[in-house]
C-alpha cells in the first residue's frame, strides 16, 4: 500500500471508527475494513486483500454498481445510491445508503475509494442525502402520493412511467390522467409552482428530491440519488 492511502486508512481508523467503512486501492483490493461484522450480512467474501468486485458480483444489480465504480473513476465525484436487496432467507430484504468517495492526493490523482454504507431498514423514509439545506418540509402537509410523485417526477419519470411504477407497486391501476391531475392540482399548489421544471426546482430547494418514501422501494432495486448527475 503507498504511504498517501495508508495515511488515509488511519484517518478513518482514528476518526471514523463507528462507520461501516471499506478502502480499496487502483487495482480494487480492499486495503482497510471497519465494522467486519456489518459487511459479513452480504457475504464472507468482504476481507483484506479481496477484490471489491468479487465480493459484489454475488448481489444484486451487480451491472449497476460496476457502472457507479467506472463512473467515478472518470468523474472523481462523490458519488451515492440505495440499493433494497434481499440477501438470504434470514432478511425480507436489506436498504442500505452506499456513498463512494474519490481519494485524491495533493495533484488529485486518484489513490482509492472510500466506500461507506448505511443500513435504513426500518426507516419511514430513507433519506438519500445529508444536506443542510433540506428544510423541514412536514409543514408543507404533502401525502405519501404526492411524495412518491415528486420523487419520481424529480428522477425523470413521465407520468406515464410514474402510474406504471406506482400500479405495480401498490397492485392497482392507476391511470396517467390521475397522476397529472394529482400534480396540477395538489402538488403545484402546495409547492407554489405553475410547471415541470419550476417543481423540480422547488423540489431540489427544499430537499425532497433527496428523501424517497419507504413505499417506493422494491426488492432487488438500485436507485442513485437523485441530485447526482451521473
């Protein structure tokens, strides 16, 4: 290991011991792991020295995550997603808040990555971002409808996408005309917004792009924060 990352490995060591934390270098071996016990609910393959991506290749949306490790590569950005996955018979499945992090030297060449995760199983909501700016936005009174869909509307999702999401989910047919009704008369007036863009807008402002209803989640689903331009 050189000198910068393992520097960079004590610092977590001394300074964020309580986090569930892996390391891993170019070549994509795990160089440090905090919390062994945490990453053993995935697999007994998380040790010293593995490959990251032999220890992924087993779990859901394997494809998915490789992508998110090549898009950091190029970007060096800080990059994040939740991932619902059932694992084994002992879980109806798992929600984890996963942020991968660049570790960059003084010339910002890229040394490793720091992979940090979150269990949010139990959750009301699963907040996808810490974000100072997210205001508390229970006083805007918005249902567990109106949120799925500004969620959604937030992610890209046409209102045709949006009934097929939410009728698959919640096993019932909901037609597009409901949704853009929804939108136009109950999420534009409680957001003050006349449009799309302008409730995207608003939506980023006060954080509820960043915060997904618990009923939006799905078995075996890989979902990248939003606020994220990958």
């Amino acid at each position: 290991m050189n000198k910068y990352l393992l520097e960079y490995c004590n610092y977590v060591q001394h300074f964020k011991p309580e986090q569930n934390i892996i390391v891993i270098n170019n070549d994509f071996k795990i160089v440090y792991i905090s919390n062994h016990e945490f990453f053993l609910r995935y697999s007994d393959s998380f040790t010293l020295d593995a490959d990251i991506f032999k220890c992924l290749r087993g779990l859901p949306c394997f494809e998915l995550k490789q992508q998110i490790y090549d898009n950091l590569i190029k970007t060096k950005r800080v990059l994040g997603y939740f991932i619902a996955q059932d694992i084994d018979e002992k879980h109806e499945y798992l929600i984890d808040s996963v942020h991968l992090s660049p570790i960059l030297d003084v010339d910002k060449n890229l040394m490793g990555i720091e992979l940090e995760t979150m269990a949010m199983q139990g959750l009301p909501l699963i907040t996808l971002a810490v974000d100072s700016s997210i205001q508390n936005v229970d006083s805007i009174n918005l249902t567990e409808r109106e949120r799925e869909i500004i969620v959604l509307k937030a992610m890209g999702k046409t209102n045709l996408e949006i009934s097929s999401i939410l009728g698959t989910i919640h096993k019932k047919e909901i037609s597009q005309h409901t949704i853009a009704n929804i939108i136009k008369q109950q999420i534009y007036p409680k957001l003050d917004v006349e449009n799309k863009s302008s409730l995207i807008k608003a939506a980023h402002q006060l954080g509820l792009d960043r915060i997904i209803p618990k009923s939006l989640i799905t078995e075996n689903q890989l979902i990248l924060f939003p606020t994220l331009d990958l």
